[in-house]
C-alpha cells in the first residue's frame, strides 16, 4: 500500500515480474477488496499470488517511531513480519522509507557484527556499474559505521558482481587525506590498517562515482542520498536539453528519427527506473525499498532485485564474509582511537 | 600560477577574455620568463597586460594553514594583496581553493554580518539557472551559517539574475520538517520565522537542484560539493552514452550527421567548462575560483565572471542588503535556541 499510486503499481509491478521470474510466488498485503479488483483480469498473476487482506496503510509523512507504535497492522509492518517468519523471502515497499528501515530493524534485527543497516543501489558508470551504499538510511554515521558499509559493500560486489578483490572509495570533497569530517579520516584510517577482503582506494569525489574509478562508494546517507539523488535529476536535466535540441531544426528533427532506436536504448540505460530498487542491507532479511514515484516497470525491477537477493542467498554470504572477518573487526576500537 | 596547466591555460584564457571585455586590463602574478614567454605572439593581450614576478606558488596539495605560514611570496597571495590594495578588482584562480580561501579570508576579510564566506555558483536547470551554495568552503556549517549563505544567494538571484523575490531552498533528503540534521532543522526554523527579501521555500532534495525547484539552493560545503561534483559527473556519464548510442548502428550514425550541430549547442549547455568560475561570497573583495583542470575556454568564462561581479557592483549590494536585514539578523540568536 506505498508509494505515490499504491496499489495499483504494486499490482502491475507484479505482473510484469510474473512474466521475468516464472518461479516466483506473491504475497500482496492490502486492502483486500481493491486488490482482487486489480488482480481480476490478471488470471496467471492471480494464480500465484496470495492476498493478505488489512486496510491500514503507513503514510508517507508518518515519522518512523510513529509508525512503529501505531503501525502494527499496516501493510508494511504484515509484509516485514511475514519475511521474519518465513511466509517471505524477501519484501518489497514503495512506501515510506525511514518507516521501513526502522520497522525492518526491529523485526528482522542487524547481522552479527553491523551496528546499522544500510541502503544500497547499483548506479550505472562508466566502466559499468558501482555499488553505492548508504543512501539514506543513517544521515549521520561514525567511522565504524562506514567502515561496515565498507565490508557490506564490498561482499556485495563480490558475490554479485563477481569482482574478486573489489575497490571501495569513501566519498569526501577531495582525494587528499586532510579533506572531509573527521569521522570520515578516521574510517579510511581504520580501512588502511586492517585486513580487508578489498582493496581500500583511499577518498573519492562525487564524479568519481559514474566515474566508475571504484566499485564501491561509501558514504553517509546524507551524502548519499543527495548524490543519488543529484545524479537523478542531472540525468532529465540532460535529457530534456537533448530534446530540446532534437526540436531545435529540421535537420536535427530528421537526425532523430534516424536515432531514434539507438535513443531509446540510451533512455533505458539513464532511466532511474531501470536502477529502481535499493537494498536494505545488514538485515537478517531481504528488504528492498522502490522509488516511492516509480511506476509498474520500475517496481518489477525492485522486485527483480528482492527475487535476485533471494536466488543468490546473499544474507548469507555477508553472514559468512563477516564471521571470517572478525578478527579484523576486533581492530577497529584500537585503530578508531588513532 | 595555480591549476593543473599553468600559466598556460591562464594566459591562453585571458587572450579569450580581452577578446570578450575590450576594457579590462590583466595582472598576471607569475614567473615573468615564462609569461613573456607565453605572451610573446599575443600583442593585444600584452598591450593590456602587467606581469608581477614570482616564481613561488601554492601547490595543490597543500594545507591552507601552510600555504598562509609560508606563501606570502606566492603568486595567489600577491594577487589576493593586489585586490586588497585596489590594484586589481578582482583575483581569478586555478590553485589550490582551501589555501585560496584561507587567504581571501584573511586579507580581504569577511562582510560585516557575516561569519564565514561560502562559494557559490549558477548551475543550469530545467527552468534557466539557479544559484547553490556553499560548494566547498565549509565542511562543516552551522545554522546560523546556513541562513547567512541563504541571505547571500538570495542576494545574488536578485541582483544578477534581476529575480524581485527569490525563492530559497535549504537542501535536505527529504522535503519532510522532520528529515536532515539538527542545523538543517534550525536553519529552516529561523528562515521561516524571520523576514527577509526572499521567499523559504523549505527543504529540498538532490534532484531539486537541477529541477529548478528554488533560485538559490542552500547547504553546506560538504553535501554542495559532492552533489556539484555528481552532477557534472553525471552529465559526463550521460554524454559517453550518447556518444555510444549514435556509434550504434548505421541508422544511428546518420542520425548523428543531421543532428551534429544541435548536439554541439547542446554539448556547451551541459559542458562543466560553460559554468567555470565559482564566486566567493561574504568577502570585501572579487574571487574567483576556476576549476584545478579546466581549459583556456573555461578559464576565460571564469574571468568572465569576476568581470561581471565587479561590473555590478556585487559586494556594495550585499554590504546594502545585509545593512538593511540587521533588524531581522538579530532575531537568531532567540530562533536558534528553539
């Protein structure tokens, strides 16, 4: 029941990931009566999917704690509740943010060793695609924060990927070591010093990350959240010039319908939509968080990102990844008094 | 002799700029062998030009508090002391902007009514230009920062941009009174309580910036800096797509043909090198900051702006203006403590 045109979208979203991952069943939670309605002509949809009927809603403007006291029939919290108990393997929410990440905190709990969850997306670069993590979920973060967005960023490109020894950047307002808040020298002190299955490449700036120089970002949820963003509205900004100048002539008029395939293409490439779907990560549980604005192609491709954290067992992994890095872990407190 | 190709692109850069502005005259601070060098085949621009002999310069890695201990013969400061004595109107530079700032800061010395200078630039929008600061100067801001760089911008928009009102955005992640940190919190309470010669719009996220949501944008140095740094990396992204989707079959390529010379217009509407020169505002005198590794053509146009903020008069209008608000200044102090 999130997002700006719930359940609608959710219901379309579903149906085109119906038709991407034929093996994969939904559990639509709502208000009964307008979902049967959408699903009504949707027969292949309706046959997989399971509704689990309630009328209350988290509100986009709710405050998190808000929402975690009186909250306790929303579509949200039975969505995360059915991932904790194993009625779900993962949850997927256009709704309001700081209300999810604080209700799947409570009910999924962090992984041993992370202090915060964190939010990651995909973003398209140069030289392909870079994780970025946190986007928003912790506007401030200590230097043990970042250090473990590190790890979990890193895991992330390994195991999705496929890079075996990834480089991770922390984003700050220049390369050199006396730039940026102290928290931030402090974590690239600690990243230095231990033993990580990465290779720590020092700070990076805002356009090094579709620059593509590293194949992780990490960064605050301020931060990130403002870069993310930025890069987003830069994007139609950019778009809408280009078409501005394809009506500029008709020379330029008839350019473009030669270009026209070829541009399409290049849409979907910068398409936000095509990116739509950021990973609660550091969970024990898969929680992905849609554009609250997308439509049904953008939530299919949340979903698609939920299904491939599911597929490729990922909490796991990290689980794995960061038992074997508790000796390292054990370093932190002695270097973070640097 | 600052950036990444001086005097070079500096000389080069000028030689556009004289082009432009028949009536301003150049003092270049440098090592006199090398710019007479570089000046030899360029007669109109020496006709107009002074040289200061130093061979000393601030390097880009350098600590603002060196650079002030121990570059008091460089060609930054003595352009800086140009500016103070009324030699010059204005400083342009590549070098290095914490030790420019620091310097600027020391010598030029800080508006009445203001604690600490910010740099600001326009960037283009969806709607024409908007204005954004601070972009670097301050890692860290307080409230009372925030409003004065809200003050500043708005007095920028009104008076080199002709808007009556400005509207002023404080940038967040989220649009929400809840959302950001606690100054971001302060700063809205105060800019929503007091008057002053523009409209608070509020807060507004990452994509607001190119959105044109709001003439002036507000943040810190840190956030303003890497979303500035994201968007022209975005664009950059943005256009190595396009690049590739006209490369991508036949058709495409003729598209390219017929289009060229509107994508060229567009080309320099995106190009990071049109909106080169950030201005440092708050400051009892003109400086400019280019970009470290811009080009002769991205030189001139930050010339060009230090020409039209002394043209205009700039900082006799702020010093006006913040004149005219001390009424209203004194009501922070009382808000801050919300």
């Amino acid at each position: 029941m999130g997002g700006d045109r719930a359940p609608e979208v959710v219901v379309k979203g579903a149906n085109i990931a119906r038709d991407r991952y034929p093996n994969v069943r939904f559990l639509l939670i709502g208000d009964e009566v307008r979902l049967a309605r959408l699903l009504r002509r949707k027969r292949r949809l309706r046959s997989r999917t399971t509704i689990h009927h309630t009328t209350e809603a988290v509100s986009n403007d709710a405050r998190p704690s808000a929402a975690l006291r009186t909250g306790r029939k929303s579509s949200m919290w039975l969505a995360i509740q059915a991932v904790r108990d194993g009625k779900a393997q993962g949850v997927v929410s256009a709704g309001n943010t700081g209300a999810l990440m604080a209700m799947a905190k409570l009910m999924l709990r962090t992984l041993p060793g992370i202090d915060r969850p964190a939010i990651a997306s995909f973003i398209p670069t140069l030289r392909g695609e870079s994780v970025v993590l946190d986007l928003g979920a912790n506007v401030e973060c200590n230097a043990n924060n970042l250090v473990q967005f590190a790890v979990m960023g890193a895991i992330f490109a390994r195991t999705v990927q496929g890079f075996d020894r990834p480089t991770v950047g922390l984003l700050n307002v220049g390369s050199e070591d006396m730039k940026g808040h102290e928290e931030l020298k402090v974590a690239a002190g600690i990243l230095r010093g231990g033993e990580f299955p990465f290779q720590f490449h020092g700070f990076v700036e805002g356009d090094d990350i579709t620059g593509g120089t590293v194949d992780v970002v990490v960064t605050d949820g301020f931060s990130g959240n403002i870069a993310l963003k930025t890069a987003e509205g830069t994007a139609r900004l950019v778009g809408q010039f280009l078409r501005e100048a394809f009506k500029s002539s008709l020379s330029a008029r008839l350019g473009y319908v030669f270009a026209r395939r070829a541009l399409k293409k290049l849409r979907l490439r910068v398409d936000p939509r095509s990116y739509n779907g950021a990973m609660f990560v550091g969970l024990n549980g898969i929680a992905v968080k849609s554009h609250g604005g997308t439509d049904a192609f953008g939530f299919a491709n949340a979903i698609g990102v939920a299904v491939d954290m599911a597929l490729g067992g990922f909490n796991d992994r990290i689980k794995d990844e960061l038992a074997r890095l508790t000796p390292v872990r054990a370093l932190e407190p002695q270097a973070a008094s640097l």
